[in-house]
C-alpha cells in the first residue's frame, strides 16, 4: 500500500496519528479521536489523488447510521467543540470529519454482509457457483438479489489485502459464541439498513461491520454503511443481469481497471472530472439517505 499523502493527513497538537487508509486516528488515553479525512483507497492501494468532502461524507452518514439501527455503538460526540482536544487545534480542519468514541478491543474479523451478487463473489459464482464457499442456487445473474443476505467473513488486515474466510474459521479467531453473534448482528443490521434505504430509492447490495468489546458489551464500530464500505445502487435504474451504477467507490475502481493501471505499482492520479463525479456521488448518496445536507 502507498504511503500516506501529505495533503491528506490532519494534524492535532501533542499528538502523533496512526494511519490508516482513510482514518488518521488518535489515541486520548481511554477515548479516540477518529479522523475521516478525504483519502481514497482501491485495489488495497492509497490513492494518491483525495475526494474533497469525502470524509465528511463518511463521518455524518455514519453518525446517522449508529443512531438510526439502534445497536450499542462506540459513538460518543460529533460537535469538535465539545471534544477535549487542545486549545490550539485546528478547528476547521477537524469539523464535521472527526468522532469521538470509546476505545474498544476491536474484533479482529470483517463482518460482510452480501444481499446481491456482485463483485468478487459475481466471479467467485460464475466459476463454481458458491460465494466465499457457500452453495447458492443455479442459474443466478450478475447484480441479481440473493434468496437471503449471507454472512461472509474476512480477516482484518493492517495493511494488504483481506481475506475471505470460512464461518468456521471465524470461529476459530474470536470463538463459536461470538462468531455467532456477530453472525445475527451483521444480518439484522444488513437488513435493518436495507429496508430503510430502499425507502429512499437505494439498494444496498453488501456492506461490512466491525465491532468491538468494550468488557464484556459488543459495540459496532468505525464506519456504518458508508459508500467506502457498501455498494448502494439506484433502486430506479436496477437491471439484474449486468454491473450496476453506483453511489459508492465503485465508481473510482472501475476508472483504475480502465486505465491500464496493472495494480502492482503505485497508481496514477485521477482526473479531474472523476475526482468530481466521485464527489458527487457521495455527496448523493448521504443526503439521499439521511435527508440532510452536509455540513
């Protein structure tokens, strides 16, 4: 994965982040401070080109999901102002992108959640008609809903690639108890999630969770149905049998694999219109769901 560019990093006095791909995150003793800055990553790479707006994008629609699904979360405050951070900060450069949660154990699998079949599991199927190894009906077409949203797993990796893995072998990482209900949560939240956006005209086709243990409390955490995290589709335009056009960073993807881009090496800068028509799109799809505007 390519190194963090310097145009999209954040900067709080006294303290030194840790980055991730998208979040720059700060240790406050026995809080975080979670930054969404407007990094885009694909392929497992940093871009090196930001989306303006975009981690505003992810914070609020995330702060609207924690309290829409109702599930005991991590979230504590949104407002930068009411957040115990230096007198000298920045304060602009935090509003609006950053979260201040409880610091949990983080459980150290990706809880995905596939209603459709697209992406890596449309390939997956075509070849030998399963998704991450579960069995599913013949005859299936790319973009088509599935008889019942699955629970697929993957590991957590710090940097490089994720990878699909068995229930059992989640069992296996975090214990049969709690890989089961991690299990029932990913699934009632999927559907909670995607009953409600399809009121707004948007199918949400996957999306993943994380959790984590707070004691003995299990706590969703980091980012809730997001465009980064999930493929919303146009309810309006929905056409199994082919790709779907997304609200989501499909978009970005699709632009990289046309570009000759061989994913080996670091990858090129986007264009201006896509580094716009990204914006958009995001910018789309939260207030399409939240009803509101972005702040």
């Amino acid at each position: 994965m390519t190194s963090v560019p310097v145009a999209v990093q954040t900067f709080l006095p006294g303290h030194t982040p840790k980055f991730g791909k998208v979040r720059d995150i700060y240790d406050l003793d026995a809080f975080l401070l979670l930054v969404s800055t407007d990094r885009i990553s694909a392929f497992d790479w940093v871009l090196p080109t930001g989306i303006p707006g975009k981690g505003k994008v992810l914070n609020q629609i995330s702060a609207f999901w924690f309290e829409k699904l109702g599930m005991p979360h991590h979230l504590i405050e949104t407002n930068v102002r009411h957040m115990p951070l230096p007198d000298d900060t920045n304060w602009e450069l935090f509003s609006g992108r950053s979260m201040f949660v409880k610091k949990c154990k983080v459980v150290p699998i990706e809880c995905i959640v596939r209603g459709y079949l697209s992406g890596s599991g449309w390939s997956e199927y075509q070849k030998s008609g399963t998704v991450c190894g579960q069995k599913l009906p013949s005859g299936l077409r790319e973009s088509d809903k599935l008889p019942e949203p699955i629970f697929t797993p993957s590991t957590k990796a710090e940097t490089g690639h994720d990878e699909n893995i068995s229930f059992e072998q989640a069992a296996a990482t975090v214990g049969k108890e709690l890989a089961e209900t991690l299990r029932e949560k990913s699934l009632e939240l999927f559907r909670k999630g995607a009953e409600y956006a399809l009121t707004k005209g948007i199918i949400i086709a996957d999306t993943k969770f994380e959790f984590g243990m707070l004691e003995s409390e299990l706590l969703l955490v980091d980012e809730v149905l997001t465009p980064d995290s999930s493929r919303f589709w146009s309810a309006e335009h929905y056409q199994p049998g082919k790709g779907q056009p997304s609200l989501d960073k499909q978009f970005v993807r699709d632009w990289l694999l046309q570009s000759g881009w061989d994913k080996n090496c670091p990858p090129p800068d986007l264009p201006a219109d896509i580094v716009e028509k990204t914006r958009l799109k995001y910018i789309e799809a939260f207030e399409t769901l939240t009803g509101q505007q972005l702040v």
